[in-house]
C-alpha cells in the first residue's frame, strides 16, 4: 500500500487503534478487527463505465486482504466523483451486513471500496470478524410490515431531516450489534431486515426487538 516504507508514520489512538500514514495515505487498525484504508482522490478523467469500476474495487480487495469466502455484490452505486460497492459474505444464505449501531464512525461494512469514477481507489474498509460467525437463536418476530413500521416511528432518530424516501427493497440478513463506544469484537449475529430506501440501503432493524439502526451512507443501489 505504502510505496515508500520509510516515511510511515504510525499514530496510536486512545481507543486501541493503529494509524499508520505516509502524510498521503492512511491505513486504520481497530481492535475489533475491522480496517479503514484512504488515500486522495486521483486528479479528474474520463470517466470509467461500471464494469472497468467493479473490476478495479474487487481487485484491490482481493490484493489486499483476500476475498472473504461466499462474498457477493450487496449494494452498488455511482456518484459524479465516484462509485461505490459494498460487498457481503453470506452464512447459511443469509449476507452478513456487519456491525451495526456502534459509536464513533458508525457502520462496520463487511467489505467497501470506493472508487473514483475515473478510476483509481478512493477508500477501503473490512471487518474480519475472527472466527466463523455463530448467529443467535433469537426468533424472528417481526414481519417486513412491522419492521419498516419500526423505521418510520424512528425517523428523525434514524435520519434526521431527511425527507420522506421511497422504500425500494426489504430483505433478511445477519448484524452484528455493536457497543456505545464501537471497540471490541461482536458477540453474536442476530436475524435482522435490511432496508433499501431511494435504492440505497440505508438501515437495519433487529427481527426480534425492532430496533433499528441506521448504515452509514454508501450511495449504492441494493441488489437483493
């Protein structure tokens, strides 16, 4: 990642993680096992189509940490400056969405790059969970039309002022609910909707409490 090794900087944060940065790049370690890589955007082009933009984050991540096993395309998206894919591992057929409702920056993705859209990667992120995940034998109460009745009594906690969006997928995946303060690694996966709103996913709801989170913007249409 660094092409330059001895100017490397490494900065220690008062939460246990590890920041290691040429001045240019950055590369974050957190103790809960997730990654954060960023480094500038390359300077404007011609804009890449979506297939060359796809090849690009999907080799990048397999460079970079290998592919996790059984992972699929969750979400796609495309912006004036870049593209964006978040991409999921599935256990027993259900993706694994990552870890929701922590502190600090919020969404752990399983797997996201971004990619500027005239190429060149813009971020990537990953959580390694460790270990092979062991959902929990929490029942699914709640059917779809409670759970986005959930979203909507939590709006304005959930999004804000964001207006009223149209809701253009609903479907079931794992989560992995994180503490207040984001550290650690989570303790079980729990039967959960994942809720697409204006083709982005944009939050989560437990099957089982109704409680709901919201994913941090990845600009991506859902693809169930």
């Amino acid at each position: 990642v660094f092409p330059d090794a001895g100017v490397v900087r490494t900065v220690k944060g008062g939460d246990g993680s590890v920041l290691f940065t040429d001045g240019q790049q950055g590369l974050l370690l957190r103790e809960d096992g997730s990654v954060r890589y960023e480094r500038p955007a390359p300077a404007g082009g011609r804009a890449a189509g979506p297939v060359r933009l796809l090849a690009e984050a999907a080799g990048f991540a397999a460079r970079h940490g290998g592919w996790p096993r059984g992972a699929r395309l969750l979400s796609l998206g495309k912006t004036d400056g870049e593209a964006r894919f978040l991409f999921a591992p599935a256990f027993r057929g259900h993706p694994l969405i990552g870890v929701v409702g922590v502190g600090g920056s919020g969404y752990r993705p399983p797997l996201r790059v971004r990619v500027a859209a005239s190429g060149g990667i813009r971020s990537y992120e990953r959580f390694v969970p460790g270990a092979e995940p062991q959902p929990a034998a929490s029942p699914v109460e709640l059917r779809a039309e409670a759970a986005l009745a959930a979203v909507d009594r939590g709006w304005s906690s959930l999004f804000g002022g964001k207006p009223a969006a149209t809701v253009t997928d609903l479907f079931p995946v794992l989560a992995a609910w994180g503490d207040a303060s984001g550290a650690g690694a989570p303790r079980e996966w729990r039967p959960a909707w994942a809720v697409a709103l204006d083709g982005s996913l944009a939050a989560v709801v437990d099957a089982a409490t109704g409680r709901a989170a919201r994913l941090a913007p990845d600009g991506g249409e859902a693809i169930p």
